[in-house]
C-alpha cells in the first residue's frame, strides 16, 4: 500500500468513524425527531448543517470544472449567481411562512393548502422525480471518488457509500442526519479551502484565493493571473477565459433563474428550516446557511481559473507549441493516476507521441472530464499527500450529507405524505416511525442502484431535478402563500403542466428515447434559443398561468383555507396556522 493510500485510508476513515459515531448518538425516537430532529435545533448549527445539505457534489466535485472549461469562464458565474440567489430567495420568500405552518414535509403544506389528498400526492410524484433523479449524481461521485482514491471498484464505492449513509439515516433520521451534517460541512470546507490556499500561494503569493485570482502572478513576470491565463487558453485556439460567455443574454437570464427558482423549490432544502424552534430562527439559520455556502462559492472560481492554468502548464512545461507538449512517456504522475479513472483519455492521434492539447477536435489528443478538476487539484500541484487525501473525504463529505437529506426527504413523503396522509391516517406514531425506516432503507437501496446503473439520462439528472422543482414545487409554493385565491384544481393542474412540459422539453419533443450512452441536448434548444437545463423557468410560468387561470374559473377556495393563508403570512406564533 502506498503512503498516499495510507493518509487517504485514515482520513476517509476518520471521518466515517466521526460520522457513524454521531449517529449513534442522535438516534432518533419519535416521528418528530425522526422528521424535523424535534425542531429544537440551533440556528446556527442548522444554518451549518443546511449548507452541507444544500452543497452537494456538484457544488464540490463538478462546479469548478465546469467554471473552468464548459462555459469558459465567466460564463460559469450562472451557476454561482443562480445556485446562491435561490438560496437567497428561498431565505426571504419561503422558509419563514413554511416554517409559521408548522408542518413536518413539503407534499403535507400543499396537501393542507389545498385542501386535497389529490395535491399532496402529485407533490409527492414531483419531489420522488426530483430526489432521485438528484440523488443518482451523488451515489455516482461516491463510487468515483472511492475508486480513485481507495482503490476499490466503483461499484463497492457505491455499496460502501449505502451502508454509512443507511448508520446515520436509518437509525438518527434527521436528528442524526443534522448533526452528521454539521461535521461533514465542517471536512468539506476544510477540504476544499485548504489546497485553494496552497495553491494561491504558490501561483501569486497571496493566501486567499479569491484575492489571489485578482493578484499578480509570484514569478515576477508582472502579469496577472487571468492575463496569463486568456493567453495560453487563446494560444491553444479556446476563447478567452474572461470574456463575454458565449451564451446570449437571455439564455442566461432564463438559466440563472431557473437555477434560483429550483433551488427554492428543493424539498430536502426546505424542510430544514422545519427543524429549528421559530420563525425568527428559521431567519437566522438562513443567514447563516448563505455565509457558510459564500466560503466555497467565492472560492471555486479561483479554485477553477488556477487548476486550469496548472493543467495547461503541466502538458505544456515551456510555451505553448506541438514541439513543447510533453511526450506522453513522460507524463506526470497524477495523469497516470487519472487515467486508470477512464475520465482522462489520451489518443496519440498524430502518432508523435506527444500529448497536443487545442480546440481544434481534429487535432485534440486529450479528454479532460470536468469532474476531475477539484479532485486532481493537489496532485496536479504537488501538493502533500495528506492534503490530496484531505480532499477525498471533502468529495465523500459533500456527495453522503446531500444523499442523506434527499433520502430523508423521500423516506418522509411516503411514509408520512403516502401512508399517514392519505393511505392509513389511523397509523400510530410507532408505526409511522417503522415505516419511515423502512421507506429510508428502500429508497438508499433504490438510490445505490441507480448509482451502479445510472439511466441512460444521467447526464441531465441535475438539469431535470432543478427543472422539476422550478416548474411543479416553487409555483405551488409560492402560489400557497401569497394568494388566497388559488385553489385545488388550479393547483394540481398547474404543477401537472409545469412537470409535463418540463419533462416533454428536456427529453421528449425531439422523439429521444431513453437509451444508454444517448446525447439527449443536442440541437434540442428551439424554444427561443433555450437550453433544456434552462427551462425550469418556462415550465414555472405555465405553472403559474394554468393555475392562475383555471383557479379563477372554478369555485374560490373555502374561507377557513383563506383564513389559513391570512394567518401564514401575519409575522407572529410559529405554527400558529395550524396550531402546531
């Protein structure tokens, strides 16, 4: 065994132990602490806690990769502006009035404002569509970063993955999921800080890489970092990295608030500010929440623009010409360690034996998955082996907290939306604990198939779980607050439509068929030049005029639901509305 196999094996496992101990800890005794951790939670430990939930892999594995190289750039601030401004409006718009209603889950607020087990179940469809397609991601990037860096097969990286998330979930539910979170924040951002400010210091000299990305280069050429960056990324024949993104203007409008509404609309988000005390805590903890989230988001586009120009100098070590790349016998370590991975390919196209790394596809040699950029960060730098393992356990960290709060939040809608809402409302709450177990137990099992054999859609289940919740969750939500007007039947065939034409515009109008390995967004943005990922909002505003509409044409709701909604928003008594 290898000394770095050594550090990762005590890190990784260090944290688990962490993990499995709090759990154990936390258990979990009725449904009330199963559900919402008895809704005594500090708000500061939940804004914690929250912000490890809400960053999942993609915020930690995928979006410096994708700042880095799919939307050259700048391009990427959609995902920093939309990711957090939901959070934002999710702070401000919703977590306050839901947590005034006093209820355990999402489906059970719009089953009761609506005054419909009808509704309360499509909500359940929507939010089971959402949280697994989303949790097929996480399970995916356990098995990739236990295949890396454990050196076992992705598949027993998945397994392993089920049964510490199965300790913690199963047993503590959100009590032992809350706490597990506060750590597992607590190893992510570790993870994540540490190498940026190693590797900031090494580029420029300066510690905090969001200064570091504005600062001069430390090898007293004078240049600045992204000048040298636009440089060699233009040499190589790529746009440049700081200018305009390629994306028109209202693709990204449309996308950053399809980001923002969906992020509101996710019910494993949501439904922690159900686990603190008051309104005015659920205010805090949001606060909160949004400082602990900035530390990684101001951090990743340093993180991004930096490992970037380290890969380019690593195939490059002199100037930019097919004369200077570097011959592939020769390759860095962490390329060789890469490249067993599958997701950094070499193709000696030319047949020099010299690794050409361009735009051109014709004369490209190299494949570079997005993913592996924050993973291959520290190796790429050569940094110390602790800290390449450090970076593991933040991966693992990221990817099990987010898995952990979809699967509660779907363990939570069937047995308490489907078996105590609508099939069995006598169950006792002993019974609906048990159920809970079981349902969580079943979904981890659903969830880690899903992770070895993810469908072919795969790679859109993050544009498909974020369209999902902009277009059936967020207007249904906001609709139940803010308007009295708004009743059953225009509530369930708004997020009926909203869900439907989603769906139809991200796999179905150009007759896809859900086939492995098929490329589903390809010449597939005709509604006004939109990507399917961006159309979350679109769905959202048929959404709204469906309901609006239909709504005004049939029966107002009655007048203790209209009193009920009058009482949500009148800032005083947590769960005043519904006396609980």
């Amino acid at each position: 065994m290898s000394s770095q196999q050594m550090w990762t094996y005590a890190i990784v496992g260090a944290t688990f132990l962490l993990y499995i101990v709090i759990a154990l800890r936390s258990r979990a005794g009725s449904t009330s602490e199963f559900y919402v951790a008895g809704g005594g939670v500090n708000p500061v430990a939940n804004g914690m806690a929250t912000a490890a939930d809400w960053m999942s892999a993609a915020s930690f594995i995928s979006m410096a990769g994708l700042v880095a190289f799919s939307y050259k750039g700048y391009g990427g601030s959609v995902f920093l502006m939309g990711w957090t401004g939901g959070y934002v409006l999710l702070a401000l718009m919703l977590a306050p009035y839901l947590r005034k209603f006093g209820k355990f889950t999402v489906p059970e607020f719009i089953g009761d404002r609506y005054y419909s087990n009808t509704a309360r179940t499509v909500a359940v469809v929507c939010l089971l569509v959402a949280s697994l397609t989303y949790v097929i991601g996480q399970m995916t990037g356990v098995g990739v970063a236990f295949s890396r860096f454990l050196g076992v097969s992705n598949e027993m990286g998945v397994v392993i993955g089920m049964v510490i998330v199965f300790i913690y979930a199963v047993f503590g539910g959100m009590k032992g999921i809350t706490y597990t979170q506060i750590a597992q924040y607590c190893v992510l951002i570790f993870a994540y800080t540490v190498p940026a400010i190693f590797i900031s210091l090494k580029l420029t000299g300066v510690a905090f890489p969001q200064i570091g990305l504005g600062s001069t280069m430390a090898d007293g050429s004078g240049m600045y970092l992204l000048d040298k960056l636009d440089q060699v990324v233009q040499e190589l024949g790529f746009p440049i990295y700081s200018e305009t993104p390629q994306l028109s203007h209202f693709n990204m409008f449309v996308y950053t608030l399809s980001l923002m509404i969906g992020t509101a609309g996710l019910p494993h988000v949501i439904v922690r500010f159900f686990t603190v005390p008051s309104v005015k805590d659920a205010r805090t903890s949001a606060g909160w929440a949004l400082v602990f989230i900035a530390l990684l988001y101001t951090t990743a586009p340093a993180v991004g623009a930096m490992a970037r120009l380290n890969v380019i100098n690593t195939i490059y070590p002199t100037e930019i010409s097919a004369d200077a790349a570097l011959e592939y016998e020769q390759r860095p370590q962490w390329f060789k360690n890469w490249e067993v991975t599958g997701l950094l390919k070499f193709e000696d196209k030319n047949g020099d034996g010299r690794m050409q790394y361009n735009a051109d596809k014709e004369t490209n040699e190299l494949s570079i998955n997005n993913d592996i950029l924050v993973l291959a960060n520290p190796e790429i730098a050569q940094l110390p082996e602790w800290v390449i393992a450090l970076v593991a356990a933040g991966g693992l960290a990221a990817a099990l907290s987010t898995a952990a709060g979809l699967l509660l939040a779907i363990s939570s809608a069937v047995s308490h939306d489907l078996i105590k809402g609508v099939i069995s409302p006598g169950i006792s709450e002993q019974g609906e604990l048990m159920a809970g177990k079981i349902s969580m137990a079943a979904a981890i099992c659903v969830a880690g198939y899903l992770g070895l054999n993810p469908p072919g859609f795969a790679a859109g289940t993050v544009a498909l779980a974020f369209g999902l919740a902009a277009s059936s969750i967020f207007p249904a939500l906001m609709m139940g607050i803010f308007s009295k007007r708004v009743n059953q039947t225009g509530a369930i065939l708004g997020m009926l439509s909203g869900l439907g034409v989603t769906l139809w515009y991200i796999f179905g109008h150009k007759g896809i068929m859900f086939v492995k390995g098929t490329s589903y967004f390809a010449d597939s943005n005709w509604f006004l030049g939109l990507q399917p990922e961006a159309f979350g909002a679109i769905g959202a505003l048929v959404n709204f005029a469906v309901a609006i509409v239909v709504s005004n044409m049939t029966a107002a709701p009655p007048k203790e639901i209209q009193d009920l909604v009058e009482s949500v928003r009148v800032p005083k008594g947590a769960g005043a509305a519904t006396g609980h």
